[in-house]
C-alpha cells in the first residue's frame, strides 16, 4: 500500500505537467482502487495528451462496459483505434480481432481491415 500511495504522489506531481504517463499512472492507481470512474476521468485526460495505452485502456472500459460506462463496441473499438494509431500493440491485436469477428461485437465483419491492424501488430 505504501508503494502504491508514493507512487500516486509522484504521479500526482507529474500531472501538472501534463505527463501523459503521470495520467497513465493516476488511471491504474485508481483501477486498483476499483474507482473506475477516477481511472476514466485520468484515462481520458491522457489520451487527450496523445497517450495510446490510456486510449486502449478506454476502449477496454468500454468494450467491458465497467463502471459508469454502459458497454458500447463502436466506442470501444473507436478507442482500439485510436491506440493502434499512436503505436499501441494490443489496441492494434483489439481493433484486428473486432474487425476479424464482427457480429460477435455487433458490426459488420472486415476481414482485409482486421488483418491489416494484426500485421500490423506483429
């Protein structure tokens, strides 16, 4: 708990500096807290800096539909996206599978989309 509360301190100091990983960081100290609305709001506020883990991190809140936010694929995959664009490789392998298999996701399947963002992953 102690490296948890120093942690969120130094992430908490960075923030002010628009660290887009002290908001990385704020989000997964408060997912561990289980306040999933906390981890949007620090999610959120990274992706806005152009941060692709905190973009993935949002598509997978959505695609669960955890805390506040109701389940949404579109969203969810809107998110994969996002993240695959900045480099991210499980929002690349996310967006390439919902492509790959999308009536399970309610959507339309796009199999050339899929594999493009799976190459691109690997």
């Amino acid at each position: 708990a102690r490296s948890l509360e120093q942690a969120e301190s130094w992430f908490t100091k960075a923030k002010d500096q628009k660290s887009h990983v002290a908001f990385r960081g704020l989000g997964l100290v408060a997912m561990d807290r289980n306040d999933v609305t906390e981890a949007v709001k620090w999610y959120r506020a990274g992706a806005k800096e152009g941060d692709p883990t905190c973009k993935y991190n949002l598509g997978n809140l959505y695609l669960q539909g955890l805390g506040d936010l109701p389940p949404d694929t579109d969203i969810a995959l809107k998110w994969f996206e996002r993240a695959a664009e900045g480099g991210d490789l499980q929002g690349m392998c996310n967006a390439g599978l919902m492509y790959m298999d999308g009536p399970q996701f309610q959507f339309e399947s796009d199999k050339k989309k899929g594999m493009g963002y799976l190459v691109q992953a690997v």
